[in-house]
C-alpha cells in the first residue's frame, strides 16, 4: 500500500523553532570563529539544505560565496538508501578554496563521503562539512561532521527544509509524521 503525504496530520513535534534557531546561530558563530574572516564556498546539498543553509550563511560576517550540488540516494517515499548521484552543474570552480559542505541530515554518510571525493576531485584547498542532524546509529561510513545541531534518534524527521515525497519542508520546526 503506497502512503501519501497527504494522509498524514500536521507532524509531531521533535525540536522547536527556537530550539533550532539557537543552535544554527551558535553554529554560524563557531564557523565564523574557525574561518576567521577567510572567504569560503559554501556548498549546500539541495533541497533539503535550503533552510538550514539561509540561515545559517546569515551568522557569517565574512565573504562567503554561496552555491549547491543535487545529490541524493533516496528517491520518492523510500527511506533506504540507494546509488548516490551527483549533479554539479551548479557548481563554480572550486580550485584552491576552501569549502563549507552543508547538508541537512548525516545518515548513512554515502552522500557526504560521496560529496567531499568530488569537491576533492575537483581540487578544492580543505573541506569541513555542517549538517544540521546525525541520526544515531545508521552511520555505515566513518565521517564526523565538523559541525552539527542535533543528534536524533533513527526515526523519520520532517520540516525545516526536509521532507516526505517533496512535502513538509516548509514547517519552521523539525517533526515526527504519526
């Protein structure tokens, strides 16, 4: 039986607006700490970054160059992680810059190991990344974010930018669909 969005109730409440909006801010001031007014490239993993990365970039008072690659391995309403494709045709030349990988969840961690192999192949000078949550527990590679919000437990989570089937990004809060 197929489950649609739709089906579902406004998700449960797992962490607040204000929670979240603490943390990004505390996270924006660490980066902008350890940059120490050097200019960057952001790079965020669409779509589920978009949210997070705005207000994210916004803590930072030094240049900051902003752009995003599509990379995903869950498709549809699938929660398993399939093969990891890279789009990177948003990318600039990232040669000799130093980069800030942003994404929205660290799970598995393919996407992200999968990302910094590219941006290094690509000739980038270092790599930090930042993600907004690690689910415990799923990690089947070794990668440590060098920033993040929260850890949560294995559970499907929604709003802030992520979503189920392309829908729920807009809530301004993280949630659990019943």
């Amino acid at each position: 039986m197929t489950v649609h969005p739709a089906s579902h109730g406004p998700p449960r409440l797992m962490i607040s607006e204000e929670e979240i909006q603490s943390r990004v801010e505390e996270m924006g001031r660490q980066i902008a700490a350890d940059f120490n007014g050097q200019p960057i490239t952001v790079v965020g993993v669409l779509t589920g970054c978009l949210v997070f990365v705005a207000d994210l970039i916004r803590q930072m008072d030094f240049p900051v160059r902003l752009c995003f690659v599509r990379a995903s391995s869950y498709r549809g309403t699938t929660t398993v992680p399939g093969n990891l494709t890279i789009d990177s045709s948003f990318l600039p030349d990232v040669e000799g810059r130093d980069i800030l990988l942003v994404d929205d969840i660290l799970d598995s961690g393919q996407t992200l190991k999968g990302l910094m192999e590219h941006l290094r192949e690509k000739g980038c000078a270092s790599i930090r990344t930042a993600v907004l949550l690690r689910k415990k527990g799923k990690q089947q590679y070794a990668i440590e974010p060098d920033y993040r919000g929260f850890d949560i437990p294995d559970t499907f989570v929604v709003g802030y930018g992520l979503d189920f089937n392309d829908e729920y990004r807009n809530y301004p809060y993280l949630g659990i669909l019943e």
